[in-house]
C-alpha cells in the first residue's frame, strides 16, 4: 500500500512503525473471511482491511480520531486472525495497538463510556478491587433487565451477568515463594499469577504449580509481579500498560539474578501474548528494552512448556471425548496450535476441534462487556460448534474464553491443565462431575 507521510510524521517513531506495516498491506482482502466481525457484520468497514484504511487515513493526515473511527475500531476484537490468514506478513497488532493509544489522547468519549472504561482499568488488573467489585455485584443482579433497555448501561449489565454468584478463596499458593520440584529437578520457571484469573479460578495457577513440581519442576512465585497489562493496553492506556510492562520486567529480572530461570509460565494465553510483546513495547526504552526482550523470549504458555518435557505415562486413561477451543490469543497470537492438542492426546483423551475454529468466542479482553452484542453472536456460534462436536467437556487456555463459554454453554469448559493434571494422577477438576470424567476411569 503507498503511504504519504511526511518526513516530519516519521520522525515519530510509532508513526514510523506504523508505516511500515502499512506498507506491507496489499489490499488483497483475504483477511475480510477470517474476520469474526466482518462475518457478523458484513461491513467493509468491520474487516481488517477497512480498518486498515481508516487507521491509514487518521495517522496520514495527523488528525485526532472520530466518532466513525472509533465505532469501527472498538468492535475490533484484537483476535489477530487477520494475521494468521494475511499472505504478507502486516502486523495488525501493533497497527491497531498504535490507533488505540491515538484514540485515546485524541477523542473525548461520551461520559458513560469514559466512566465505564476508567472503573475497568481501575478495578480489573488489580485481584483485591476486582474481587470487592465482584462480591459488590450482587447488589445490582437484579437491575440486569432495566440496564439492558438503556443503550449506555449495556456494558454495566454484561459485567454484572458475567460476575459469578460466588467467589473461590484466595489461594495461599499465590504469595510470593518457591514451590520445591520433587525429585530429580528438571527447571526452574515463575508462574505469573496474574490478576482477574487469580480471582475468578485460582486453581487453574495451583493445579499448574502441582503438576509442574511433581514434574520435577521448581516454580517460583516472584515477589512484585502483577497484571500484564493487557486489558489496559487493548483500551489504548499506553502508560499504565508499559507501567505494568516495567514492574514485571523487574520482578522476573530479579528472579533470574535469584538462581536463573527456564520459563516464565503464563497460565491465559491473553497474557502470554502481551507478555510476549514486552520486547517491542519497551523497545524505545533504553532503561528497559534488552531486559523486556529477555523476558519476552522466556515467556511460554504452560502447554508449549510441558511440551518441551518428557512427560511419563499418565496415571489415567480417560478416552474423555474434549472438545478443545483454541484462544485467538494462542492459536493466533502465539502461534501455539500443535501442544495443546498433543498433550490431551497423549494424556488419554479424545480430542475433537470445533468447526469455525479460528472465529473468537467473543470475550477478548473487555470486549464483552463493552461490545456486549456482537460479543453474545459470537459466543452462540461459537457454543453451537462446540456442542455440535458431542464431546463431553470442553478444554481451553485462557480464563477470559472458559467465563465466555461457560456462560452459553450445557457442558463443562475447564482449563486444558486441569485435565492434563487430573490425568497425571491429580484430583479431579472442580465443576467437572464424576459422570464427566471418572465414568472413564
Ligand atoms: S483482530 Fe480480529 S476482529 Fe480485529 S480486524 Fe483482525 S480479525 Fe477482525
Ligand atoms: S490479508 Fe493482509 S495484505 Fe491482504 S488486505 Fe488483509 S492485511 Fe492487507
């Protein structure tokens, strides 16, 4: 695609970077079929390429973002299918990683919509606000029905039909410390316990932390690190996301200096794909940019790690029958396809894929709170694919898509590790019965 920036434009070196990717654009348009809200919608201007052009025209001409703009890059999903289908290799993410940081120092929100994204970046990264919020929930369940018939409350109604009713306590496992391997010691990883994962299910951290040292496995659980910053960077919150970025730079760094590490073991796809952007997100940070690049090169999904093990026969055979939904943030944002897969296999289960696969369920993130209409389309579809393969549980790696599914869904949606570890000898998954899994046995 020809590009008119000025050489003054470029000088700005996100203006520069954005360039390039726009460059690379060919306007082929075989993104627009993989593009979950193009499907939905139907509108050009709902595809990766419109988006593209619309991005293109606001940063040529330097002018602050518009309402139509904004419209259309707000029901982006930030799913990056677009970049597992595009034949030229754009870099949708950090395009549109760029046009949200734009839109938001240059475009004044309606009140509602400012409120409603400041009370998220306020609440979610953070575990103890997040699960006060939660239990504070309660009081509005009731109004559920009178916020959705007022467009600008839609999204206080999505977050209070997505809270759950209860809360599991907070797991001592998630303080800072280190969790000894047994026996022969096969690594040394941290665990990044995260932030709205670490509330809604801490047992999908735990049951990581228990099959890794029966591995063999040291995990470490660092002191300082929090948030990734993911949700506040897909709002365009470019300082509190590189300020979250930093923090957990230094934690990890610390805990490399403290004995070395094997891996950074992210549990939320979501994460692992911010976490592996760290690189490039501090790039322009001197103080910051070798040390970032380092933590992203360790940072791995717990699936692409156990996959580097040599793991022993599992203590079950449960010819289960999975059907495992691949994250966008894995399959398409980390490229992990293969692991997953192969671990639940070679654990004894029967594993079966979804039709439309590469589609998003919907939850990306905020994306359903704040987009809560084509986020329930989405989701439908995608509940419909996966009941339609007649597995009996449903098996994924990111807490955001297990809340989404579970919330449309009549079977079971766990984390892939829980299944994995109920297989290598650990006890069954909570939420899961005994006609689901031990029938098998
Ligand atoms: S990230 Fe997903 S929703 Fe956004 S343009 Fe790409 S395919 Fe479409
Ligand atoms: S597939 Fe790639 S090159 Fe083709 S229009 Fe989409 S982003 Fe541009």
């Amino acid at each position: 695609m020809q590009t008119n920036f000025s050489l003054a434009q470029l000088a700005d070196p996100h203006v520069a970077e954005s360039e390039k990717i726009l460059r690379k654009c060919v306007h082929c348009g075989f993104c627009t079929a993989t593009c979950p809200t193009y499907v939905t919608l139907g509108n050009e201007l709902d595809s990766p390429r419109g988006r593209i052009y619309l991005i293109k025209d606001m940063l040529e001409n330097g002018r602050p973002a518009d309402k139509e703009i904004v419209t259309h890059i707000d029901r982006c999903l930030s799913c990056l299918a677009c970049m597992t289908t595009c034949p030229s290799g754009v870099n949708y993410m950090h395009l549109v990683d760029h046009a949200r940081a734009h839109i938001q120092e240059t475009y004044k929100r309606p009140l509602l919509d400012r409120l409603t994204r400041a009370v998220l970046a306020f609440v979610l990264p953070y575990p103890s606000r997040f699960r006060a919020a939660l239990k504070l929930a309660g009081l509005g369940r009731p109004f559920i029905g009178l916020f959705e018939k007022l467009p600008a409350l839609k999204p206080v109604a999505a977050m209070l039909k997505l809270a759950p009713s209860s809360l599991p306590p907070v797991s001592p496992k998630a303080s800072p410390g280190v969790h000894a391997g047994q026996g022969t010691k096969r690594g040394r990883v941290a665990i990044l316990t995260g932030c709205a994962q670490s509330v809604l299910d801490p047992a999908i951290n735990d049951t990581t932390i228990s099959l890794l040292t029966r591995l063999g496995v040291e995990v470490v659980v660092p002191e300082g690190e929090g948030c990734c910053g993911a949700l506040v960077h897909h709002m365009g919150r470019e300082d509190q996301a590189l300020a979250s970025a930093r923090r957990n730079v230094d934690a990890w760094t610390r805990a490399v200096g403290q004995g070395g590490l094997d891996a950074i073991i992210i549990t939320a796809s979501g994460c692992g794909t911010t976490i592996k952007d760290y690189g490039f997100m501090l790039r322009l940070d001197p103080a910051y940019a070798d040390k970032a690049a380092r933590v992203s090169a360790l940072a791995k999904d717990v699936t692409e790690y156990l996959a580097t093990l040599d793991l022993p026969e599992p203590a079950r055979k449960p010819g289960t029958v999975v059907a495992y939904h691949s994250a966008c943030s894995m399959q398409h944002g980390q490229k992990i396809t293969r692991q997953p897969k192969e671990l639940l296999a070679k654990a004894g289960f029967v594993v079966r894929e979804p039709r439309e696969g590469h589609l998003c369920c919907g939850s990306a993130g905020t994306y359903n709170i704040l987009q809560p209409e084509i986020s329930a389309k989405l989701r439908d579809r995608k509940v419909k694919n996966i009941e339609a393969t007649g597995a009996e549980i449903v098996a994924t790696g990111n807490i955001g898509c297990i809340t989404q599914i579970a919330s449309a869904a009549k079977l079971p949606v766990v984390h892939t590790i829980k299944l994995l570890d109920w297989a290598y000898g650990g006890p069954m998954p909570e939420g899961v019965s005994e006609r689901e899994l031990a029938a098998a046995e």
